[in-house]
C-alpha cells in the first residue's frame, strides 16, 4: 500500500518502517566510527546489528501495510552505507591501510559493487521478467550477506588470534572475491526459496534458538560457521536453479 497523505499528514505506522531502516543506516555509520578508535569488535557488531534491521523493515512495512517506493529507495541508500561503504573502509582500517594504493581499491571493489548491485536491483523493481525472483532466488549476492562474507578474515582473527588473516594480500584478494559475488548473476538462495518439511518444523525452531544462543555467547566462530555455511550453498543453489529452468522449459514445451 502507498502511503496515504492526505490533509491530516501520513499515518505513524507508515513512518515505522522507514525509521528502522534509517537506524540501520546509523548502526553502518557507527561500525566506521568504532573501527576508527580500533574497537573492532564492537565495529562488526554495529554491521551485524544493521543486518538484523535492514532483514526486519520489510517484513514490518509489509505487516503495517506501509510499503511505498520512498520506503523502497531508502532501504537501497541504506544498504549501501551499511553493507558497502561501512564494510569497505573498516577492512581498510583493519588491514588494507597497509598497502593504500592497493588496498584502498579493494576497498573501494567492495563499496563501488555494493552499489552497482543495488542499482541493478532498483532498475528491475518493476521489469516483467526476472526469472531468479520468480523462482524465489537472488541475483547475486545480496548486501548484507556480502558484508558478512567480506568480514570473514576478521571473524577467523577474532578467533585464532593469528596475525597472518590480517596481511593485506589476503583481505584484499578475499575483499575484491565477494566483492565479483556481489555483482555476478549467480542464482543464490533467499527466504523464499527455502522449504521446511512440517516433520522438520520443530526442529528447525529448536536450531534458530540455538542459533541465537550461540551468536549472544560465541559470536564470532558462530558467525564464521555461517559465512563458511552460506558460500557452500552457493553451488547448491546454481543446482536448484537449473532444476527450476529445466521443470519451467517442461513446461513450456507441453504448453
């Protein structure tokens, strides 16, 4: 639904939505300010905790019925902040900074993708045909997910506390890698494509809460299993997809 501004001004629920997305952006901004001081920590934590948000506003723009295309290009902004720019100098001030020629290019692969995704992702809003949507399946690696798998030098520092994850070489190399992910048309897992049989319902509940245990009291090998765990699904969802275009081709063919 659009949002309705009439005389007496627009609805609150309709401003919710865009509130969330805009603390997420500031939860990116904060991740730069963070890393700045060497908190890096507390700087990934910031780009988690606007994951989590950028992962809600939709769903609550959708529950409230207060989706609008001003909410739409706000998210984008936002996402390339949060999951682009922020993650890109972090890394820079975490390890690239060593090599600046070098490294500020990567940094900017990751920042400059980010966009381009996003820009790609807005001028197809309204296209007829998108196959990877229809099938419920990204284009690409999304936003969040990139700045997650960008920070995985970090994750694997954070917990091994082995200086060789920090050399510049490897976090630009690995930087410039998601960064191809992010714009390449490789059909990739979302939401909507995964199905949970009823007989696995309870069990994919128990795992979730677990999940969120193991995030609040080891966060970081936590986080590192499912950075490692989303790149390996990469390859099953290239196999999903061309299943899905063969049953669609099937289909066409009897049609």
């Amino acid at each position: 639904m659009n949002e309705e501004e009439g005389p007496r001004g627009i609805p609150f629920r309709a401003m919710i939505p865009n509130a969330i997305t805009a603390t997420a952006l500031c939860f990116g901004l904060t991740g730069v300010s963070l890393a700045i001081r060497g908190e890096w920590r507390n700087a990934i934590g910031a780009i988690i905790l606007a994951g989590v948000l950028d992962g809600l506003d939709g769903r609550i723009a959708r529950l409230l019925r207060a989706q609008s295309r001003f909410g739409a290009e706000l998210d984008s902004l936002s996402d390339n902040i949060a999951f682009g720019t922020a993650p890109a100098l972090i890394l820079f001030l975490w390890s690239l900074q060593n090599e600046p020629r070098f490294g500020w290019i990567a940094a900017l692969s990751l920042a400059v993708c980010c966009a381009l995704r996003l820009a790609r992702f807005n001028a197809r809003l309204d296209a007829a045909e998108q196959p990877h949507k229809t099938a419920g399946f990204n284009t690409g690696v999304p936003a969040p997910a990139g700045a997650g798998l960008a920070f995985i030098p970090i994750y694997l520092w954070l917990v091994s506390g082995n200086e060789w994850f920090r050399q510049w070489q490897l976090v630009m190399a690995w930087t410039v890698f998601i960064a191809l992910l992010m714009i390449s048309s490789l059909p990739t897992y979302s939401w909507s494509s995964i199905r949970i049989r009823r007989n696995w319902r309870l069990f994919a509940l128990a795992g979730v809460g677990l999940l969120g245990a193991a995030l609040v009291l080891t966060p970081w090998p936590t986080l590192l299993a499912v950075a490692v765990l989303y790149l390996a699904m990469i390859p099953f969802g290239l196999l999903s997809y061309a299943r899905v275009k063969r049953r669609r081709a099937g289909a066409a063919s009897h049609a």
